[in-house]
C-alpha cells in the first residue's frame, strides 16, 4: 500500500461526501479508491468511514485520522512549497472557479501571461456564475465578488470595480434618458440580473452625496448569467448596471451610453476565497498574486 496515496485518498472522500465524487476529482477508477481506503483501514485496524448507498458517514476514528492526516498533508506540502518557491518553479494542478465576466474579460484575455510565465502548472477554469462547494468539488480557490459571509472559509481581498449604469443608444432615443434613479421602476424597461442562488433579481444600487438607494426595477427582463445579460444591453433591449470593467470598451466606441453618473453606488469588491483546511500550494499563491495585479491594471 501507498500509504501517503492512502491517506490523501481517504481525505478526499471524506471531503467529497461520495466514493464517485472522489474518484472522478482524483481521476481515478472508483474501484482503486475503495481498495486504498480499505487498505488504509485495514493497516490502521479500525474503521474509517461507514458506506451507504449514496454517501459515506465519517466514524469517530475517522474523524480524528482526518484531522491528522490534513495536517501530515499540508505540513508535507510545505516542505516541498519551501523548495519549490526557492527556485521559483510552481508546478502541478491549479483548479479554479469564477463568474462568466471575470473569467472572459479578466482572466482568459491574459492568461498566455500567466502560462509563460509558470508553465509548470496546469489550469483548469471553471465559469459559472453559480457557487461551488469548494471542498466537495475539489477546487484550490474561486473568486467571489460582494461580501464574503462564509465564516468557514478564508478570504483575501483582490481589489474593486466600479459599477456602470448604461443603455444603448437607440434605447435612449426610443425613450429618453433617466434623470434619477427613481424613473427605472417605471416607464424604463431595466434589464435585471437574476441572483444564481436564489433566481430573484439583485436590486440596482445607487448612492449620491450620501444618500443611497435601493430600486427593485419592474421585471421585463431578467438573465441569470453575466455575459447574457450584458450582450442584452448591447442589443437595446433596456438599461443595465453592471461593472465597469464589462462595460468600458463599448461605452468608448459608443455602443453603450452611461446614465445616471452622479448617482455612483460603492465599488464592489472582489476576493479569492479558499477553504482554511485546504493547503495554499506555491501555485495557489502565484495565481493569487497574478489575479490580483490583473484587477489593479483594470481598477
């Protein structure tokens, strides 16, 4: 048996709740993660996880031997983090996730960068303005905009944009330019973004000389995904709020035209977020460092 194999197999299970989930994060056959658990609880001489049919239930003596096993695990990678830092040679598998926006206008366009300059690692990107578990879905970090309310998880602050409220040209004219923030939840059509957690719209912020307001527009219109409900802006079909960094390219050919400029909400923030049981590998700490210059350059 590959005890060390053992070890972080039978983390990996316990962290994704399921024998298959692990297998397919581990990209192993399901049948070699069952044999390296049993192995390992056969070398321990006691129990480790109770199966059931969909999921597996961690035994008391599993509990403990997680917990020390993450810790061999992480105190392991530090050891080998220490030298491969020391040469500057991050390598191995980087999984991240990401909204549609951030991935398409801020990762990708500089991700040949990225890549020359680490070719050791491997990325996978995920895009979905959906949530995931990072534990169970195995991911090394996302990027998550707002306020981070997940006590369980560690966040570093990566930098803010700026908010945009703009429409299309032949929208305007069609049916004039808002003077106030007020006229969005009535005659204007406001094209609403769906929240990917709970499918209501977000409400359109706005704050001037210290006052702020909250407008929950009439629902004509409303997209659940960055890009889309962008590309619904471009198309005429009402007036949006989004990011500035989405926005700025169209708004200087004349595409868009922004409204509402006295009326600026608070920049929003962005984070990498991680689990805190989760080793922050040499090559988690380079993406970090590199994302973060990235919202610099757009700030």
């Amino acid at each position: 048996m590959d005890q060390l194999l053992a070890m972080r197999t039978f983390a990996r299970v316990v962290e994704a709740g399921t024998f298959t989930k692990a297998a397919d994060s581990l990209q192993m056959p399901k049948a070699t993660v069952t044999k390296l658990v049993q192995s390992l609880e056969a070398h321990l001489g006691v129990r480790l996880l109770q199966r059931t049919t969909r999921h597996v239930a961690v035994t008391e003596d599993g509990a403990l031997y997680y917990d020390k096993a993450t810790r061999f695990i992480k105190d392991l990678g530090d050891i080998d983090n220490s030298f491969g830092a020391a040469h500057g040679t991050p390598r191995g598998h980087l999984r991240v996730d990401t909204g549609s926006s951030v991935a398409s206008r801020i990762i990708v366009p500089a991700l040949p960068e990225f890549l020359e300059r680490y070719p050791g690692i491997q990325l996978d990107l995920g895009v979905s303005d959906r949530h995931v578990d990072l534990i169970s879905d195995n991911v090394d970090c996302v990027i998550r905009g707002g306020v981070i309310t997940d006590q369980s998880l560690v966040a570093r602050p990566i930098g803010k944009t700026a908010w945009i409220t703009c429409a299309a040209p032949d929208y305007l004219a069609a049916h004039g330019t808002p003077r106030h923030p007020s006229e969005l939840e009535g005659e204007h059509r406001f094209i609403n973004y769906l929240s990917a957690r709970s499918g209501r719209p977000v409400p359109a912020s706005f704050a001037r000389a210290g006052q702020r307001l909250e407008i929950r527009p009439r629902h004509a219109i409303g997209i659940n995904e960055s890009n889309a409900h962008f590309a619904a802006a471009l198309a005429g079909l009402g007036v949006i709020q989004t990011f500035d960094y989405i926005a700025r390219d169209h708004i200087a050919s004349g595409a868009l035209v922004p409204i509402l400029k006295s009326w600026q909400p608070a920049p929003y923030p962005f984070h990498v977020v991680y689990p805190p049981n989760r080793h922050l590998s040499n090559r988690v700490r380079v993406f970090i460092d590199w994302i973060a210059g990235r919202f610099a350059e757009l700030a």
